[in-house]
C-alpha cells in the first residue's frame, strides 16, 4: 500500500502511553468532567452500508479496533437498517447506552439529529459522530475532515495527467459535504491546468439519497462523460463509485477513487484504470476519540481532521502517479503552510 500524508498524527500513541504509564504508576488521571469516569466498553453505530463497505466504514471500524484493542476494551457494532428513520437511529443509540457503553460512535450525518437527543439523556455517556458538525452537546464530539485538502490534492493530478483537457466529477447526493469534495477538486485541477475544464452531475438530489448506492447509475453518468470528452473522473459517490470505475476500464480512461484506495479494492482490470484515491482517513478520526475518551483527554465540540494532522491524503498504488508525487507534495506544503486556502465551496 502506497499513501502520501504529511503529518502522522501520534493521538493513539501518546493517549495508549499515558494510560499504560498512569497504571503501572498506580494512578489515574483527572477524569474530564464531559465524560464518563473511564472508558470500559467502546460501541460503533454504521450508516446503512455498514462494515465491508471497503471505504469509510471501514476506516472508521479500524481506527476504533485498532484503539480498543490496544486499551483492552470491548468494542461493539451496530448497522443501520435501509430504511432507518430518525427514531430509529435514536433507539439504537439509547439501547447501546443503556447497555453499558460508554464511548459510542456514529458514523454519518444522519446521525445528527437523533445524537442531539440521545446525548442530552445520557451526559455521563461519550459520543462522537462522524462527518456532521452540527450536534452542540458537552458530551459530543463531532469529528470532520478538510475533504476539500486531499481533494485538492487528486484534482492537481488529474490536472496534471488529463490529455483532452477535460476531467468530470461524479458526487452521490448534492448536499454540502459532497460539495467540498467538488470545490478542492475543481480548484486543485486549475490550480495545476487553469485551461482544463470541469463538469460535475450528482446521481440525486435529497432528500433522495440513493445516490449513495447506484453502481449503475454511477457508470452511466461516466459513460456520457467519457462520450462527452472527459478523460478522468473523480467519483465522490459512496457504492456508486464503482460503476465509474467500470466506465473508466470499458473505455480505457481513467477514475478516482475516494475515502480509502480504491485500488486496493477494485477487481483486477478495473484497478488498472484508477489514477489515484483521495483518502480519508476516518480511522484516525475514530482512534483518537476512543484514545481520548479512555485518556480523559476528552474534548466536545468539532474536531478536524486534514492534511497537517493526516486526515487526509492521496494514494499511488499502481504506481500511475510517481511522476507527478514531487508536485503534487509541493502543493500539499503549500496547503499546510496556509499559502493555499482551498475553497470549501463551488
């Protein structure tokens, strides 16, 4: 596995070291007042697509495994069922409370709402939810990622790469969190190739969000755009980026994958086809909460996670972008710098 960050961001490391050291001392140290006395048993809450999804549910298990394991502790997962409502999702929150959880993670933005609720019913509980900066408890903490960063980063190599000076972006749903991924890559694609050109089309529009879940209709819409002279199409689309990958294997270009890489998971002759991923790397997000909560080193409130504290990044499996690494790195320390701001916003 090739991945390019700038920052190993040692949250796990030093929480682990602290509490190992606190026990072999004999002491412990100050619980923080938002949490609970000590972390004993870790719960997970997925997005409907659960674990195995191969991208950011899965990040998101690593990084609490990876944290329990290493603190001895119990981690518990749940999914969501398809057609989940907000009560829903609040039940299983409080059940896993009841149940003795202490630190719970939900995954995804469809969380907000029911955490909001939950949260307030059990203050001495930790929650984090992931991807969802809204949710304003002194229990909660709400973690997020410079999405726009590391897209940045893949649009500079597609900027650079792109031999019909016209590359295509392919986002699930149409909300805000989509949109920062459209917003760095269009900008990174100028910022390396101002006379490229980039078209964008979302699979839905919400409420609808089968977007998410649409391979066909994710190979469809590359389809046309590779009809319409795109030549690299960064899909930031959840399941459905696999059509695009598809696409780009049927007719010989090129695709982008997103949240892990994609090359790792895509069948042989398919990842042939995928220039890069950009990466977002939930499972740091994840094992620094559980590290925090068991470190009493918890804090509410939003977390972000991006390119200085490696939230994100991009990847060179296939060895497809090794010509351009040196750039595209010249970019990202401008990024970390504050030299380049990045535009969240189309």
């Amino acid at each position: 596995m090739h991945l390019r960050s700038f920052a190993v961001p040692p949250f796990v490391m030093s929480v682990v070291a602290a509490v190992a050291l606190a026990a072999c001392s004999g002491r412990s140290p100050a619980p923080s007042p938002a949490g609970p006395a000590q972390v004993h048993r870790v719960a997970i809450a997925y997005d409907i697509s659960g674990r195995g999804d191969g991208g950011f549910n899965d990040l998101a298990y690593n990084g609490a495994k990876q944290a329990a394991d290493s603190l001895h502790v119990e981690l518990k997962e749940v999914t969501a069922k398809l057609d989940d409502t907000d009560d829903d999702r609040a039940e299983r929150l409080r059940l896993l409370a009841r149940s003795g959880y202490d630190a719970i993670i939900a995954v995804g933005f469809t969380y907000a709402m029911p955490l909001q609720t939950v949260a307030a019913e059990f203050p001495a509980t930790t929650f984090a939810i992931v991807d969802d900066g809204t949710v304003d408890a002194p229990n909660v903490q709400d973690i997020l990622f410079a999405e726009h960063e590391g897209s940045f980063l893949v649009g500079v190599a597609a900027g650079l790469r792109t031999t019909t000076g016209r590359v295509g972006f392919i986002g699930a749903v149409q909300i805000p969190l989509l949109q920062k991924f459209e917003a760095g890559f269009t900008a990174g694609v100028h910022a390396a190739n101002p006379a490229a050109t980039v078209q964008v089309t979302y699979l839905s529009q919400p409420p609808d969000y089968s977007g998410f879940g649409d391979p066909p209709h994710g190979k469809e819409a590359a389809l046309g755009m590779y009809d319409n002279g795109v030549d690299i199409i960064f899909a930031a689309a959840g399941g459905s980026g696999s059509g695009v990958h598809e696409a780009a294997a049927q007719t010989g270009h090129w695709s982008i994958g997103v949240d892990a890489d994609e090359y790792l998971l895509a069948p042989e002759g398919v990842r042939d086809h995928i220039l890069t991923s950009m990466l977002k790397n939930a499972n740091v997000g994840t094992a620094a909460f559980v590290g925090d909560a068991a470190g009493f080193a918890f804090k509410p409130g939003i977390r972000t996670f991006g390119l200085a504290n490696g939230g994100v990044g991009y990847a060179t499996s296939g060895g497809f972008i090794d010509d351009l690494v040196p750039r595209i790195d010249a970019y990202a320390a401008k990024i970390v710098a504050g030299t380049i701001v990045v535009p969240e916003t189309p």
